[in-house]
C-alpha cells in the first residue's frame, strides 16, 4: 500500500514539474537610432514560434512631440504582420493630452512629460523637454518571421523641434500548459484521494 501511495506522489510531482515551462523573450533596443521624423518607420523582424506575446516598449519623444488635439497633433501607429494593432497620441513636449485611439487587443500606455509643471502622467503643458511612455500589450505571432513596425503620422517637422523614437523592446511568449500534463497531474491526484479514502 505504501508503495502505492509513493508512485501516486511521484506522478503528481512529475505532471507539476513537466508542466511548468518557461517563457521565451525576445529583446531588442533601437536607442542607437536617435529621433527619427514622424514620416519614418522603425522596423523589427522577429522570428517566432507563433502564439501569443506580451509586447513591451518604451517609445520615446523629443523636444516637442505632440499629444492630443494640440495644433499639430503627432499620432503614433503599431503595426504586426501588415495590422494596425495600436495608436495614439501622447504629450511628450509638445502639450496636448495624452489619447490612446484604436487599442483592439486592451493594451496600456502610461506617459510622462519630461518638466512638467502639473502631473507628469497627464500633463497639458508643452516644456519641450520630451517625454516617454511605456506601452504594452499582447499580440499574435505567426509562426516563423513576424514583422512588427512602429509608426508616427503628423506634420514633419524638423528634428530641431521634435522627433520620436523606440528605446528597449521585448516580447514575451504566454506558456499555455500541455493538456496532457493537466490530465497527468489530475490522474496522480484523484488516485491519492482514493488511496487515502481506502486505508480510512
């Protein structure tokens, strides 16, 4: 009976431990490529093995990159594999106010203005000082190369008075455990609770 007892544990450990897998990450930094004008386009081809990911970056502003409804509102455009899948518009030196406009798949966007007078996640004051704001959200990868494209449409302006740019980039795959695992770890643990129900 003993024996029966620590082969049922064995299994269920073994289905928790099987199941348990890592998440890949993919990181890039596009710093090294200074402000770029909103007509220019930063591209990242990533190989993949499809699925879903967490999409985070950082998407920098310089000097007087406009938000929302100011006189020359800059908006910024996320692309996967020939989709819109993000845009908006964020006050980074230029006021305006900070608008996320198509967002599909429930992303998250949290700016700061650089020297803002009021608050920095929320400011409406334009100190041409730039701004970042932090963006992520899940997207889905085809399996092989994806491509991923970031974006600004506006009035091109010079980069004396303002550009855009993308800092750190990561992706993150979501691990889904193999059914069946589950079914492994379910198995070892009903034939524990009837084990245990017949030595009472």
């Amino acid at each position: 009976m003993k024996l029966n007892i620590i082969a049922s544990v064995a299994l269920s450990l073994a289905a928790i431990f099987s199941s348990a897998s890592h998440a890949s990450v993919i990181t890039i930094d596009f710093s090294d490529l200074g402000a770029q004008k909103t007509s220019n386009q930063i591209a990242w081809n990533v190989d993949a093995t499809g699925g879903i990911s967490i999409l985070e970056f950082e998407l920098a502003g310089f000097k007087s990159l406009d938000g929302y409804q100011n006189c020359c509102t800059d908006t910024f455009h996320l692309w996967i594999n020939d989709t819109e899948v993000f845009s908006g518009a964020f006050n980074m030196g230029g006021g305006g106010s900070n608008k996320v406009l198509f967002n599909p798949n429930g992303g998250k966007a949290i700016t700061t203005t650089f020297n803002a007078t009021d608050k920095a996640n929320n400011s409406k004051q334009s100190p041409k000082a730039g701004g970042l704001t932090q963006i992520s959200l899940p997207v889905d990868l085809l399996t092989g190369t994806n491509h991923i494209y970031f974006s600004y449409t506006g009035r091109t302006q010079s980069a004396i008075d303002e550009g855009w740019g993308i800092n750190k980039a990561s992706l993150t795959s979501v691990v889904v455990p193999e059914p069946s695992n589950t079914l492994l770890l379910l198995g070892g643990l009903i034939g524990m609770m009837i084990l245990r129900r017949r030595n009472v």
